[in-house]
C-alpha cells in the first residue's frame, strides 16, 4: 500500500483516480506478490501507473526504500489516533446518550463506552451529555491506544521490531477498543502483525472477536 502510494503521488488526484478504477484487478494481482523486492515491487506499481502518464512521473525509485519508511512505516510506539481513526469509530459505535444493556452484564453509553454493571456509575436508563460521550471516548481511546503502544514497546525489548502505517495503528486500536487491550494481544490477529505477515494479520480481523 505504501509503495502504492508514492508512486500515485506523483501524478494528479484525477488521473490517480482514474488509473486506479480502470486497473484494480492488476493493483489487486501485484500487491498479492509476494517473491518481489521492494524495488520491484515500486517498478510493477510505476510501470502500471505511468505507461500513459511518463511525463507525470516525479517519484524517485532509486530514493523508494528511504522515502517509503521515513514516510509511512514507523515504529509503533510513536503514534497516536488519528482524527480518521475517530470518526470512524464514532460512525460505527452511534452515538447513545440513554444507557442501556446487551446483556453482556455490563452497562454501555455514549459511543460504546462499557462498564460492569455492578461497578458502573451509571444506571440503565440514564442519560449524559454529548460533550462527556466525547470524554468517555476520548479516555477508552487512550487506554486502548497506550495498551497497542505498550505493546510494541515489549515486542522491541523481545528483540521484535514491526513497523507500522497509522492505518495500521488504528486498526489496532480499533480493535483494542472494542475486545479490550488483552483481548488484541491474544488474537491470532496480532499474532500475525508480530511476524511482519501484515496480508494475513487483515484476513483475520473481520473473524477476530
């Protein structure tokens, strides 16, 4: 995908665009490669991408291996959630200012903010406003996102280090949010980000509970 992404900058959001939905099926067969270098996979992506565009081409290959990881993969102790990352995860979650109950023996309000119900503060049928939805989510978030951050901290001191996008990051903390922290690290999901087999690690999230 990062590889994608530089060789798209280097012509108009349009043409982009328009190159892209005209030949996905190829986009789809190269970037299931997997006896590719970096390298070659930066000239498949440029050979598609250009052959009608050369004059568009302002991407460097000889510089790809430098650009790609100072620009996208980065250690996954320095991110944090994206404004992206947010909203997605409002949209899904709906926002529900009455408490309420799924049976799961816990007490669920605002943007799926959950608690045991014998701890919880709140009570079935109580109502909050918007603005301390946004606190909740802003503090399930944080823990969530200093548990993945955690993480990759002690795959680093196991000798294990994974780069990462922010998309990546925030998948995690999606998910993180949603199973718990402990829930992520005992994934066969996150079991294959460990082993840098990133393809397999997002065949399995839509089957991760």
């Amino acid at each position: 995908i990062y590889v994608s992404q530089i060789a798209l900058s280097g012509v108009t959001t349009a043409s982009a665009n328009d190159l892209y939905s005209s030949n996905t099926a190829k986009f789809e067969e190269i970037a299931k490669e997997k006896d590719v270098t970096q390298k070659s996979l930066f000239q498949k992506f440029k050979d598609l991408l250009f052959s009608k565009h050369s004059d568009d081409v302002t991407s460097d290959e000889n510089n790809i291996e430098e650009i790609s990881k100072e620009t996208y993969l980065k250690d996954g102790t320095n991110f944090h959630v994206s404004q992206t990352a947010i909203d997605t995860i409002k949209s899904h979650e709906k926002l529900k200012l009455k408490a309420y109950s799924i049976g799961d023996g816990k007490i669920t309000i605002g943007y799926g903010h959950a608690e045991p119900k014998k701890k919880s503060k709140y009570k079935l049928g109580q109502t909050i406003s918007e603005n301390e939805a946004n606190k909740l989510l802003k503090a399930d978030l944080k823990v969530a996102a200093d548990g993945v951050r955690r993480m990759f901290s002690q795959w680093k001191e196991e000798g294990v280090d994974i780069k990462i996008t922010q998309g990546m990051f925030d998948a995690m903390v999606s998910i993180a949010f949603n199973a718990g922290v402990s829930g992520l690290r005992n994934s066969d999901f996150i079991d294959e980000v460990k082993k840098g087999n990133f393809l397999e690690a997002a065949e399995l999230i839509p089957s991760t509970r």
